[in-house]
C-alpha cells in the first residue's frame, strides 16, 4: 500500500524543517484515526460527498446562467459587460471570505452540520433569485448563494482528504474524482439554467432551489457525524498557508487558474447570447439551448480530460502536471480568436484546436486539488480550514475573473474576455515556478543523507 508523504512547511523558506501542529501530536494521530475509520466505515460517504457537490454545483452553475440571460432581457439585449462580472462576482466573494472563517467551525463543531446546512442556506438565495426584478436584489441574492457553498466545499474537501491518507493513489483518484464532480455540476448547471429559463423564467430559480435540496439531503442521509476535533489555534493554521512554504507559493497559480474559469463562466453565456456586434462572429445572439449544447460539450471534455490525467498524478507529480497542463489555455485563446474572426464555416478547422486545449488544460485542476490535500497532511484535525484554501481559490480567482474580465469585454466584447484569459494563463504557467524550485529542494532535502554522530570518544 501506498504512503502518503506530507509536505513540510519551512518557516524560514527553506525545505525540509517539518511544521509541528500546536495540538499535542497523540490527538492528532487519534483525530486522523478516528475521521479515517468513521469515513471507511461507511463506504457511501465519498460518493454522497462528491454527489452533494455535483448538486450544489448544478445549482450555483444554473443560477449564474440564468441570471445572465435574466440580464441580457432586463437591459433590452445590450448589457454592460461590468454589470454581468460585478453581479457574477457577488456568489463569489462571500465564498472566498467566509470559506475559512466557516470551515475553522466546522472543525471545531462538526462537519456534518455544515454539509447539510450549507446546502440549505443556498435554498434560501435560490428562492430569493425567483423574487429578484432589479440588481441590487439579484446581487443579495446571489450573496446568500454564497455563504452556502462556503459552508459545503471545504468541509467536503477536509473530510474527503481525511478519508484517503492511506493511498497516495486513492487520494489522486478521489482529488480528480471530487474536481470531477465539480465540473460534473457546472455541466449540469449549464443544462438546467438554460433550459429551465428558456420554459419558466424567473420559475428556473425555484427549480435550482429543489436541486440545493436534493444536496442536503444527500448529506443528512450517507455523511457520517464526526465529533469535534482538537484543532490548532487559527494563527498556527494561517502560519501554515501564508508563511514560506509550499501553500503560500502555489496559491497564486491557483486563482489565476479560477480566475480564468471565473471569467469564462461569468462574461460567455451573456456574449454568446447578447446581441451582435461587428467584426465578431461569435458574439451572435444565439438561443438559449444552443449556449447550453456549447458550454456542456466544453465541460465534457474538461471531465475526459480529467479521466485521462488523474493517472499520471501519482506517477509524475502534482506540480509537473499543472506545469504541462497550462499551455492547454494558449491553444484554446489562439484557436478562438481565429474563429471570432473568420466565417462560421471555418468552425470544424479551428474547434478541434479547441477541444485540444481544453483536453491539456484539465490536468490543472485534479493535480491542483491532490497538491492542497497533501499540504493539509502537516495539520490532520485541521483539514476543513487548510482546505478552505481551495474555495478561497475558486471563489478568489472566479470573482476576480469576473470583475476584470467585466472591463476587458468592455474594451473588446470576446477578444477582449480571450485575451484576458491569455494572460491569466501565462501567470499562472509562471506562479508555478516557485512551487516547483520548492519541490525539487525538498526532494533534495530528502534524499540527502543524515549526518553521521561522532563516535564516542
């Protein structure tokens, strides 16, 4: 059976000086045990886990859609590109903030409370989005949407990553299976949305809000309770990320990633759909259903890739995979900014470029989410608040991506939202060299041998 290797942090920047957790070391090793045998007791926990987040995720996912269309009718088919990304970014920020804050009470308190509570608040500003006729009501909804998922994704993650200490394979396969899941919902979302705005209008909100339900649901039933943890004071934990070391140098690769998803996902739906503009053949004001056919035939092909590449983490290396899985975002830039500019009868040359891309640039995120799980191996009863650095990511990165990207396709429709992405991409392919010096000094550190003591005189 495999081992899992936990990657040290080194206060003073250099590898190989393990952290200590605060909490004694006998109640860390208990806490693990106990969280692993409780998860493995009850093998339906990971699949209620990863199905809970395929459905809070078709919720959130579908609700962003709809609220685009909901503003391309409410600004008579012309919206302001900063509008979508500051509404965009309004789910966002609420789960980039309270994602720590949340996931240290669910260590502390429970984690099961806030698996299915999470859920149920994002019912809440579902319902509220059924009621909203004007931004401001919109943006508040959207905020309570928020909180929920920053109760829900990382105690999910802490508990998933508790369960697949063992293996460093199972960990790998559970990381792309949970980024899986993620995208799983986004395509979901991209269904639901559409289509349900298309028959019922403002009707799709409450749709989206049985979907919620069905996520808390899915917890109460096949989550198992964990009692309350002995967890480390909250500024050893904050030491841990934003100290030198390994988390604090991959962060910044990782948001720039988001923030390129964030900004696909906020400013594309409402591109697609929005009315014409000269000289850019995909901005076409195409039909709902059509907008949805495209942005699910991109997530299936982000999950082949994900099947395709979670193999190779184990062998190759988490950071290696990000490093190669990046330049997928270039060929998809250059293969969209050819095809916005020709006829769409040139569609089947440049689409298959596309596709590529997409398929390269889906390592990133199962590689991404195993490297954050065996960072929070330093700190074993503190896992839902080191993971809640994931959702400071995703939530982080996606609203940044919205917002700004809400300026570049106010300069330039969709080659200013490409172009935008273009160079988030190059950031994050460039973040990534830090994180991979840093690799190649603990594996040094490692493989170094042990000073040999004196012999006694």
């Amino acid at each position: 059976m495999d081992t899992q290797t936990s990657l040290p942090s080194a206060p003073d920047g250099g590898p190989g000086e393990p952290e200590v957790p605060t909490a004694p070391p006998e109640e860390q090793a208990e806490a693990a045990a106990l969280e692993h045998g409780l998860v493995e007791s009850r093998p339906s926990a990971i699949g209620g886990l990863l199905a809970a987040t395929v459905l809070l995720r078709i919720g959130a996912a579908g609700a962003g859609v709809a609220v685009g269309f909901d503003l391309v009718d409410m600004y008579g088919g012309r919206p302001s590109g900063l509008i979508v990304g500051f509404i965009g970014a309004s789910q966002a920020a609420p789960e980039m903030v309270f994602a720590p804050i949340l996931a240290r009470f669910a260590d502390r308190l429970g984690r099961r409370l806030f698996l299915v509570g999470g859920p149920l608040f994002s019912v809440i500003g579902a319902v509220l989005l059924s009621l909203a006729t004007h931004p401001e009501t919109i943006v508040f909804a959207r905020l309570v949407e928020g909180v929920g998922a920053a109760c829900f994704i990382p105690t999910a993650l802490g508990t998933i990553a508790a369960a697949t200490t063992h293996s460093s394979k199972v960990r790998a396969n559970a990381s792309g299976a949970f980024e899986a899941a993620n995208l799983g919902g986004y395509a979901g979302g991209f269904i639901v949305g559409p289509f349900a705005y298309h028959s019922l209008h403002h009707g799709a909100f409450l749709v989206l809000a049985g979907v919620y339900l069905a996520a808390a649901v899915v917890c109460a039933a096949l989550v198992p309770h964990v009692p309350p943890l002995p967890v480390s004071p909250i500024g050893r934990v904050l030491a841990a990320i934003v100290g030198p070391g390994p988390i604090r140098s991959f962060l910044p690769a990782w948001m720039a990633a988001f923030a390129l998803l964030g900004a696909y996902a906020a400013h594309l739906p409402a591109l697609l759909r929005r009315e014409p503009v000269i000289g850019q053949a995909l901005v076409h004001h195409f039909d709902e259903r059509l907008v949805s056919v495209i942005l699910v035939s991109w997530i299936i092909l982000l999950l082949i890739g994900i099947a395709v590449w979670t193999r190779f983490i184990p062998r190759v290396g988490a950071v290696r995979i990000m490093r190669r899985a990046a330049p997928g975002a270039w060929l998809i830039a250059i293969a969209l900014l050819a095809l916005n500019h020709t006829s769409l009868g040139w569609a089947p040359l440049f689409l298959p470029l596309v596709a590529v891309g997409i398929l390269v640039l889906a390592g990133f995120g199962p590689a991404a989410v195993t490297y954050l799980a065996e960072c929070s191996e330093t700190f074993v009863a503190d896992r839902s608040a080191l993971m809640a650095f994931y959702t400071v990511a995703l939530a982080g990165g996606g609203a940044i991506g919205s917002v700004v990207g809400g300026f570049a396709v106010r300069l330039g429709y969709l080659d200013g939202l490409v172009m935008f992405g273009l160079i988030l991409s190059i950031g994050a392919f460039l973040a990534l060299s830090p994180v991979m010096r840093y690799e190649r000094a603990l594996v040094h550190a490692l493989e170094a041998p042990a000073d040999i003591p004196p012999a006694p005189a």
